[in-house]
C-alpha cells in the first residue's frame, strides 16, 4: 500500500484532512499596550475567551473529520531526544535578543529547569518576564541599561496565525523569513518540526523556502490553487525576489505546478498578506476585497521554453476574473466582493478578516460570525459556512485562514 505523503496540499479547496494549529497561550497575557504596535497586535485578546472561540473552530474540524494537531504539541515532540533539545534551545536563546552573555545562561538554566518539554515550549512561546528569572543586583551595565524593558525574551502572541511561518506547497513546505522580528522567530519552530518530528523526519517532504535564505516571504500571500497553479502575494510581508526563488525551485523538482500568478497588492497593514483580500472558496468561486481590485497588477512565471532564461513573466492584461478562468481553465468565475459594493461595510469587514476565509472542502468555508454581510453574500452564492465566534481572536488581524496551516487535503 503506498504510504500518505506527511505533506500533500494541491488546492486551497480539496476536501482537508489534516490541520496545524496553535491554541492561544499566556503569550497573549504577555501583550502591553506599549509592546502592541511591534507585535502586530491593535488590542489585547482576553485570552480566556480567545480560547474558546479557538476551541470552537478546532471543534469545527474535528466535527468534520479533520485532524487536528497542535503546534505546540509536535514542537515538544520533536525535540525529545536531548541532544535536539540543546540545539533547538541554543537557536532559539540566540535569536532571542537578550543582551548579555549572564542573562544568556540565566535563561538557558530556566529552560532547562523544566523536565516536561510540552511545558518547555509553552513557557518558549510565551515570553519570559524578567522577575521569573530572578538575577539578583544587576552584575553587569548591560541589565542596568535594560532595566526599565519587563521581558528578558519577548512573548510570540502571533504564533496562533500557523498559517504564515511556514507553508504546504505540493509535498513540500516553505520555512519563510519573515518581514517582522517578531515573528521571525516563530519559524524556528517549523524547522525542528519538519526536520525532526517522527512524523515528517522521514517522510521524504521537500523544502522549498529556507528561514534563513535573504528575501521574506509569509504564508498569507502563498495560495495553492490547483495542482498546476498558484497564487503569491508581492505584498508588505512577501518580496518578488522570494517568489523568484521560490518558483525556481518548484518548477526544477518536476512538480505539477506550472504557472505562478504574483499578485502585486497594496503594501499596507490592513492588507498585509494575499489571503486578507482574496481567498478561494470553490472551484471556481473567489472571495475578494473591492478596494484592491483597481490597484492589482498580476503577473504570471511560467517555467521558460527557451534557452538562457528561466521563466517567462508576463504582465497579464486581463482582468481578474478573466485570468483566473484562463489559468485554472474554468468558464466562469464568480468574484464575491466582501462586504458587498457598500465601501463602509466591506472596509470594516475586510479589516476583521471577512475576506479571509478557510475552505474545509469545495464550497464550505469556515468564517468570524462578526462578517454577516459577506457572509450573507457567501450563502447566497451556495457556500455552506461553518461560522465561529470571533470577538478576541480577531483582535490580532487574522481570520481562519491565518490561523490554520493545512497539512493534508484530499486532491480533487
Ligand atoms: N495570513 C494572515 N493574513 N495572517 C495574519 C497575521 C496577523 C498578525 N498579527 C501579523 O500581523 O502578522
């Protein structure tokens, strides 16, 4: 019998099987009003109730038969064997900003003080303040220079976005440079799962994007859809050149993938990534936000026929709808504009991630309750909705598809 690949995403719609999620931890308890703008957050979540409403949406998929796993899970159970372990906290110490070789070891004593790793990775993911790791009288200018600062390490609030460090392209995954610091080390998670998880170690998945390479690119702007096509945010987190290489990897492994549509967006915080203005919600169905719909250029990069160049670009001339049904060979595609043609509604709805929703199969997608015009729209046009509730988790700009990372979905 032929073994499933531990990676195969050849849709953004095919029926999904397997999901990588992150459930809200005390990282969210770890927000303050001053730290907000850098960690790209515009409130702070009452994390109980954040809570709930992720419990709500894992229970959507699992209702489904979906499998859901937890990426706080399998980062513990990558790293059992002790000699990872060392290695994954050395990185992550590294990478953590912390200034000062004695706060350094201070932290790496703390970490290794817990003997459950499950626990180890929460305390990670959460951020350390500085009076959980007593150092007594400042022994060095550094720790009185960085005295006022509460955080030896920052937390990592956006981890429940899983979407975005990484992504599943074909059967492989991308680990990604990320645009902000904050989130960069969010990937370093990504690395020790893929590489050292039982599950994936010898699974024989390829890797198309490394955290380490020079260009960013983020899992929102990166949309499969189909086994010959996909689309890719040149946004404020997603830079061409990362597509270049992205492209060039893909097309030289043989996969099916044959054309990439690079959809040049508005780089602005409110449409940060590709899928917070245009996601794909049936075959031939596409959510999408008015206001981009002026400003988009699309290109596409097709593997070159001819000798000395790689790809062909081209800058399409057609619009929208119409460079979808060419591509993904379709007679007509249906645009469904968030919010409606109303501008105040589809701002507001695209600002709470109306826009952002999550196919579980071709046509039923899971959507915030808080969207009711485009989701209204959305039923109108046959989609079935799985509506959660969406009063904290939304508080972090991201919606559905932000917070899940499929690992597995049927192909169509
Ligand atoms: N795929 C997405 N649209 N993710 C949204 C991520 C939101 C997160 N606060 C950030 O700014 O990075």
């Amino acid at each position: 019998m032929l073994k499933t690949p531990a990676i195969d995403v050849y849709s953004e719609i095919g029926k999904l099987k397997k999901v990588l999620l992150r459930r809200p931890g005390s990282e969210i308890e770890n927000i303050t009003p001053d730290l907000m703008d850098r960690l790209l957050f515009d409130d702070i979540p009452y994390l109980e109730v954040a809570r709930q409403e992720h419990d709500a949406f894992a229970e959507i998929f699992r209702r489904n038969d979906v499998e859901v796993v937890y990426l706080e899970d399998l980062a513990a159970q990558s790293i059992q064997a002790e000699e990872i372990r060392a290695l994954f906290l050395e990185e992550f110490i590294a990478e953590s900003g912390i200034r000062g070789d004695m706060k350094k070891a201070a932290v790496l004593d703390y970490f290794q003080s817990f003997e459950d790793t499950r626990t180890l990775i929460d305390k990670m993911m959460a951020g350390i303040r500085k009076e959980e790791v007593f150092i007594a009288n400042p022994k060095s200018l550094s720790d009185i220079m960085d005295s006022d600062y509460p955080f030896l390490i920052d937390p990592m609030p956006n981890l429940y976005f899983t979407r975005d460090p990484f992504a599943s392209v074909g059967t492989g995954v991308t680990i990604h440079h990320m645009r902000t610091v904050t989130r960069q080390r969010e990937t370093l998670f990504g690395k020790y799962i893929f590489k050292y998880h039982p599950d994936f170690r010898d699974s024989g998945i390829k890797f198309w994007y490394d955290r380490d390479e020079q260009y960013c690119i983020e899992g929102g702007d990166i949309l499969v859809l189909s086994d010959k096509v996909i689309a890719i945010g040149i946004s404020e987190r997603t830079d061409a050149a990362a597509i270049d290489l992205f492209a060039s990897r893909l097309f030289a492994d043989g996969q099916s993938f044959e054309v990439i549509l690079a959809f040049d967006i508005p780089k602005s915080r409110a449409y940060m990534h590709l899928d917070t203005v245009f996601t794909m919600v049936d075959h031939a169905t596409f959510t999408i936000h008015p206001e981009i719909e002026g400003p988009l250029t699309v290109y596409s990069i097709k593997k070159s026929t001819k000798k000395g160049t790689e790809f062909d670009i081209e800058k399409e001339t057609m619009e929208l709808k119409r460079i979808l049904e060419r591509y993904l060979e379709l007679e007509e595609v249906t645009l469904i504009r968030c919010g409606g043609k109303r501008g105040i509604d589809a701002g507001r709805e695209q600002w709470n991630d109306g826009s952002n929703t999550l196919a579980i199969a071709p046509g039923e997608v899971v959507v915030y309750a808080r969207n009711h015009i485009t989701n209204h729209l959305l039923e109108e046009n046959g989609i079935r909705l799985h509506v959660m509730p969406s009063s904290e988790l939304s508080r972090g700009r991201g919606g559905p598809r932000c917070m899940s990372m499929p690992l597995i979905r049927e192909r169509l």
